[in-house]
C-alpha cells in the first residue's frame, strides 16, 4: 500500500497526457523539465491540470487505463468537474519544483 496519483497533464495546444506516479511532485518536476522523454518532450507537456490520489498500486493503474481509454470529450469532463479554467494546479508549488524530492512540502 501507498499513495498513489493518477493525473492528466496538458500543453498550450491541450494535448492531454495520463500517467500516474507514486511521487507527483517529482513527476510534475521531470515533465516540466523535459526529463520525460519522446511524447511529452515532443509535446511540451508541462502543466497539471487534473489530479486524483489512489491508495493502492493496482487501483491506480486500472485507473489510468480507464481514462487513457476514454473518448476526449469524457476526459475534458472530467477535467472541467474540477478545473474548469484549466488552470496549472502545480503554479502554487513553483519555488518547491525546482527541487523533485520535495512532494511532501509540495502536497501538504
């Protein structure tokens, strides 16, 4: 058992990207820094904008898949429900990012 997040990231364009992570903080860290590879450098991924914690590895990951499977306009939905104005929920973190083993700072 442990936290787990499942989130959605985005660009200027509103590509979306699902992934999910045991460390948000240091997972929002490496989109925004490029350190992720191919799609989300190639895209610019780098802003947070939908964010769900899961206590458990395989719930998560069943959630990530429902959602990667869903039609676009679901998944805006589900974004909407929460962050209509598709706001970067990691700005409030800003000074703490540029460190990526600060999550529990970050969170708190």
């Amino acid at each position: 058992m442990g936290q787990y997040y499942v989130y959605i990231m985005t660009n200027k364009s509103k590509t979306l990207y699902t992934g999910i992570t045991n460390d948000l903080g240091r997972r929002v860290f490496e989109h925004k820094n490029k350190l992720i590879r191919v799609f989300t450098e190639r895209y610019n991924i780098t802003k947070l904008i939908y964010c769900e914690s899961v206590n458990d590895v395989n719930a998560a990951i069943r959630r990530e898949k429902q959602i990667k499977g869903w039609l676009r306009s679901k998944k805006i939905a589900l974004i909407e429900a929460d962050n209509p104005a598709w706001k970067d929920l990691s700005e409030e973190w800003s000074g703490l990012l540029k460190s990526p083993d600060r999550e529990s700072e970050i969170l708190r």
